[in-house]
C-alpha cells in the first residue's frame, strides 16, 4: 500500500495505482477526455493534469503513478487555468456546430466546455469543412474529433479489427483509415463500438430515420416493425429511466403511434433461428458435417470471419440472422396470412446494432432481388423520432406486440445477452434429445461478461462442448486456439459487441463510459428476468413457430426454409 493526500483527503492506495485511480478511491473527480480504463490509456489530452507538491509542472493523473508520501492538487488556480487552455485549444480545431450536432448534451467535450466556464468567443467558428464520410452505416466526421484515440483503441486492441488509425504528425494528425479509403471499403465490421467510446460527434450511425417517416407517410405502403431483443431494456434510457428497465410495453405503445401498422418481434425470428440452427447443428453432428457449428447472427462477426478467418466460413450456421429469418417471412408469409400484396409491405427494424444496416443491404440476402428488411434504424434513432413526434414516452401506457409474428419466447429474449443463443440452442437440443419437455432449462455456465466462456453439457448421454465468445478480439483468440488444434467444440456462439447485443454500436451512449459494464450488467439482469417471468421459455413451444411450420415452412431444414431462412458466405 502506499499513502498520499489529495486535496487534503489521507489515502491509502495500491502500490502501482495511478494518481486517477487514487483520486477515484477518494471520491475526488478528476475530468477526462481521452482515457477510458480498459480501453485507452495514453495520457495524451493531459485534461486530467494535476499539482504534485514539489514536483516540476503539471503531470496528467491517468498515467502518473501515486508515489508515498505525495500531496496531489486537483484543483488548484494553476491547474484549472492549464485546463481551460487545454480545453480551448481543443476546442479552437472542433467544428462547434453543437445545437444540430447529434451528440448534441451526451459529449464529453461540451460538458467539460461547460463546467469549466468557457467562453467560445476566444476563436472564430470552424464551420464543417470536411466531407463526411457517410458510406457504410458508421459516418465519421473529422471536423469533430478531438482526437483522443479511444475509437482507435477499441477497434484495434478490443476488437482487433485495426480499420482506423491515427496518422501523420502536428497539426496534421488525423484519424483516417488505410489509403484514406472510405471506412465501408476496408475491414471495418460496422460494429460501432468506435462510436460508443467516441466523447464527442466524431462518429455516428448513419441517419435512416428519414426513410423510415417516408414509408410511414406513403399510404400505398404496409409498415410493419420488428424490435430486438435488446432494445427493450435501454431504449428507456433515452428517457431519464433507470438503466435496465424493461420498456417493451411503452415501446410497442409509441411505434403504434408513430403509425406503424403492425408491431412484431424479432424474437419471433430469433425462436425461428434456433429452429433451424437446432437442427443444422444436430445434423451436422449425426451425418459427421462440418463441426464447431458456428452461430451466424452477428452480422459484425460475420463480416470480421468472411476478412480474417476465411478457413472458418463452411463452421458458419447457414441460418441467416433473426432479423432477416424475420424479414423474409414479413414478406412472405404474412402477406399471404393478411391478405397483402407482398410488394407493398415495408419492414422497419428497431436494432441495439449499426451493423444490421450493412446485413439488411447485403446482396446474398436478397430474395429475387428484393431486400427482406428495407430500413434499420438503432435504439437512438427510434428515440429521436419518438421525441420528435411530441410522443411523451414515460407517461405511456403497456401495448402487446401484434399476433402472428409477434409471441416471444423467453429463449427468444435472451438471445440479447452474450450466451443468450447458446442458451436458447441447448434448451431446444436438449428437449429433442431426450424426448421430454425438460423443467431444468437454466444454462448458467454459459451466462456471464468474461471474454470467453466454455462448457461440457451432458444431454442425453452426448456430450456437447460448446464455447461462447463476445467481442471480436475474443472471438479470434478463440478461433486461434481451434486453428491450433488445442480445443475441439460443437458449437460456439460468438457476438461481435462485448457483451452482446445489450452493448451494441446502436444503444444509447453513456456520458460516463467508465460505468460500461455495470450497465452491461443491469441490461443483463433485466434480459433475464424477462425470460425467468415469459409464459414460454423455449423456442419450440412458441405457439407462433409451431403454426408457421404447420402452415406454411413444412419442418425444419425444409426446402421451403432453406430458400427464405439460409445463406451462404463470402470468402
Ligand atoms: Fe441482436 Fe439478434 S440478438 S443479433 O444481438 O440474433 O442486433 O438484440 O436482434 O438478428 O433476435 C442485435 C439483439 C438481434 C438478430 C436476435
Ligand atoms: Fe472499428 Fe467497429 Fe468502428 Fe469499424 S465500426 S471502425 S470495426 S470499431
């Protein structure tokens, strides 16, 4: 242990801890900019710099080691000066276009402008004078970014996907990608975790809400809506509720009165994939196929294997996504059942995920050129158009999804939930395998935020091993140790986000990032809970599921379900 004082406050702290951390255990606040334990730790903006008594200038706490016996100032006139000229250099090369910006009171850097007094007067206006690079579903917009680093850091060291980085020197330093090209050329996965981590506007999801007021306005048009599993537990976020709470009810309330004409539930697609997939990996297993089998549903992933792990593409599950099984019967089935020209219904997703916008757009998952899903738009982008139809969120009152493709199971919900799909596969498995309608259903060993999770579960006398990666820096540790032939599973889930779908690129942003994963936690939990309380807790007992076999798909791995539910890759 070692002891110091900080503002006067006696501490005694881990030998190696730095003065932030310090500080932190103090409760004394020092601002931040760039670092973001975990993920950034460089010690570059020097926001957080602060007075060691008897020590030659200022030193930035994120990197400083505590030291015995030092007397640490946080807020001393010279380093609240030294901050502000800081902030206004900082703020003298951002484009303050701040009241149409889209991180318009979730920045970190309007916040800090804020609590330090600073009077913008100090230097002309830099209006937007770069292109946005607005290609793929993450925009950038250079003109905004402060360049802390952080979107590097998680693309590269979390994600290990390195389509970003900062290049040249001085003033000319910038984040760009490799020869410049746009970010939807390279490697990029589309998984948005840059934006997440992103303190100011700098990056973005690309904007579809227009599209969508279009179709709603269009009265040839039929516009349905199918809501992910996650976003039902941090939509109401965007609303001042506490983190986790469960806002399906309002949810489905507001997109009535956004004028959607049916409100369905991508967990209708999700029970429909663990059908599929189910029996894909049961097959592949009794007729020696291609093992692990692995889940396909991350469209992040997807992309991240397809670049880097092209030898793995035959171990993908042919399934395609919940989201696009869901879309393909929208515009198949459910025409036929309502009585609809199929050409006339448009699908709206509501998605926690910036990559579903690139799944939606991919050419292998037309269906005789026509897209399943016409429009994705994140779990910010309903929020914005909820607030912008005047909608008074909290003081909604419960909607049910509407029926045929809306009954959810509690194995359907939890596919938002890193494991969640493991969990699900395995309660449909196991019931196939023994025959029995079993009570024990709970797969704790495959629940949980470690970066990587493994389990043998006995089912029936077969032995499953089975993995679970999120995160896609995880999922290539993962894959590397097959390809090195140290580990032999069945299957394996892999998410593109850390810690799945409830932390995707499209959810809400938190203005204080350090708190991630206690959020992660909480969304979890609720995730949980919705299944621990569901009338149905397995995909197959979907009442729903059951009839679009009977009436319409025949069984699973049909021909019917190959042409609308399975895909095939590209290396
Ligand atoms: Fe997901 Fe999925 S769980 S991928 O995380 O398989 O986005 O929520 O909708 O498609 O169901 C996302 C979430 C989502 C799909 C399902
Ligand atoms: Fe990297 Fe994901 Fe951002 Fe693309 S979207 S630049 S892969 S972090």
């Amino acid at each position: 242990k070692i002891n110091l004082t900080i503002d006067g406050i006696d501490i005694s702290v881990a030998k190696g801890s730095t003065i932030l951390q310090a500080a932190k255990e103090a409760k004394v606040d020092i601002p931040t900019l760039c670092f973001l334990q975990g993920v950034h730790e460089p010690g570059s903006c020097r926001i957080c710099v602060v007075e060691v008594e008897g020590w030659r200038g200022l030193q930035p706490a994120c990197v400083t080691k505590a030291e015995e016996g030092i007397v640490v100032k946080t807020s001393s006139r010279l380093v609240r000066e030294t901050r502000r000229d800081i902030l206004e250099l900082i703020l003298a090369n951002h484009n303050r276009e701040c009241l149409s910006c889209k991180r318009n009171q979730k920045c970190e850097l309007q916040k800090l402008a804020e609590d330090f007094g600073i009077d913008s007067n100090y230097y002309e206006k830099k209006g937007t004078c770069v292109e946005l690079d607005q290609s793929g579903p993450v925009v950038r917009d250079t003109s905004k970014c402060v360049l802390c680093g952080r979107c590097v850091s998680v693309c590269s060291n979390i994600q290990k996907v390195n389509a970003i980085d900062l290049a040249y020197r001085g003033p000319n330093t910038s984040v760009t990608t490799p020869y410049e090209q746009s970010l939807s050329l390279r490697s990029c996965i589309n998984c948005g975790q840059c934006i997440k981590v992103c303190p100011v506007g700098a990056l973005q999801e690309r904007d579809d809400t227009e599209k969508v007021w279009k179709a709603l306005e269009d009265p040839e048009l039929h516009v349905v809506v199918q809501t992910a599993p996650a976003v039902r537990v941090a939509l109401g976020e965007e609303f001042g509720l506490p983190v986790g709470t469960n806002v399906k009810g309002k949810m489905v309330t507001a997109l009535k009165r956004l004028g959607f004409n049916k409100i369905f539930d991508t967990t209708f697609g999700a029970d429909l994939t663990i059908m599929e997939e189910g029996t894909e990996l049961l097959h592949r297993i009794n007729n020696g196929g291609k093992l692990p089998l692995i889940t396909s549903c991350s469209p992040g992933w997807v992309k991240f294997c397809e670049h880097n792990y092209s030898d793995f593409l035959d171990n993908l599950s042919s399934c395609r996504s919940p989201q696009q099984m869901f879309g393909a019967v929208a515009k198949s089935y459910y025409p036929q059942k309502a009585g609809l020209d199929a050409n006339k219904v448009f699908v709206v997703s509501v998605m926690p995920c910036t990559a579903k916008k690139f799944e939606a757009d991919r050419e292998e998952l037309k269906i005789n050129g026509l897209k399943d899903v016409d429009a994705v738009i994140t779990t910010r982008e309903l929020a914005k158009m909820i607030k912008q139809a005047g909608i008074n969120f909290n003081e909604l009152s419960d909607s049910y999804y509407d029926e045929l493709l809306g009954t959810s199971t509690g194995a359907g919900v939890i596919f938002a939930n890193t494991g969640g799909v493991m969990e699900a596969a395995l309660r449909t498995v196991a019931d196939i395998l023994t025959g029995e309608d079993l009570q024990t259903i709970e797969y704790h060993e495959v629940r949980g935020l470690e970066g990587t999770k493994e389990a043998t579960v006995n089912i029936n006398g077969m032995e499953l091993n089975v993995a679970i990666a999120h995160g896609t820096g995880n999922a290539a540790k993962l894959l590397d140790t097959i390809r090195e032939g140290k580990a032999d599973y069945h299957f394996i889930e892999v998410m593109a986000c850390p810690g799945g779908c409830i932390n995707g690129g499209g959810q809400p942003i938190l203005m204080d990032k350090s708190k991630t994963q206690e959020v992660n936690q909480l969304r979890a939990a609720s995730i949980y809970s919705l299944d621990r309380t569901a009338v149905k807790r397995k995909s197959h007992d979907n009442p729903e599921i059951k009839k679009i076999y009977a009436e319409f798909l025949d069984k699973p791995g049909s021909s019917k379900a190959h042409q609308l539910l399975h895909t095939h890759y590209i290396a």
